[in-house]
C-alpha cells in the first residue's frame, strides 16, 4: 500500500511547565508554522501525494529536541532555525535527498 501524503511531517509541539526537557522549549511551534507557509508558497502542501505539516504531541524524544519527523521514510531531524527547516523542505521534500547533517539517527 502507497502512502496518501507524498511526505507527512510531523512537529512536535509538546510544552513542559515541569522544566524538563521538551520541544515547545526549542521553537517549535514557530519552525511548524514557518514549515507550513513555506510548503504553501512552494505550492507542494495539499492533500493526497502530496506535502502535510501536522502538528504533534510529545514523540518520546524529548532529549534530543526539538524533533519532528518525515514519514513515510520515518527519518528524524531535529532543528534550529528557519534555514534548517528550508533545507529539509528543499533537499528532502522537494528533491527526495534527506539532510544527513540534520538527522537524530545517523
Ligand atoms: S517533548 Fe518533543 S519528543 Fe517529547
């Protein structure tokens, strides 16, 4: 079975109070945004075979945040900045590359 999204992308955007580590911490949910405006002006987000940014509760990998995740390759990136998120969305959304440099699991 093929997947329906050509790529699913999931953020996560959990926010701890307890002061344990956790993505909400690291600029998630504005590199989630930013993710979503720049798949739209690139006009590669829609519905089936194509892009979708989804927002996320906790992954369980708290430690190595922030983390989101591109499936159906199931390849973890963490992230700093929007020119993070542009050369994932560029190498690997649009041309199919993963960004090794920018990989949790390498
Ligand atoms: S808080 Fe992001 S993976 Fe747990």
């Amino acid at each position: 079975m093929s997947s329906y999204y050509q790529h699913h992308v999931f953020f996560c955007l959990n926010q701890r109070d307890s002061g344990e580590a956790c993505c909400g911490n690291h600029n998630a949910a504005k590199m989630q945004e930013y993710a979503k405006k720049r798949c739209k002006q690139l006009g590669i987000a829609g519905g089936e075979g194509r892009v979708r940014i989804n927002k996320a509760g906790c992954l369980n990998r708290c430690e190595l945040g922030p983390v989101l995740v591109v499936y159906p390759e199931a390849v973890w990136y963490t992230f700093v900045d929007e020119q993070d998120i542009d050369e994932i969305i560029e190498s690997h959304l649009l041309n199919g590359k993963p960004v090794e440099r920018l990989m949790v699991d390498r």
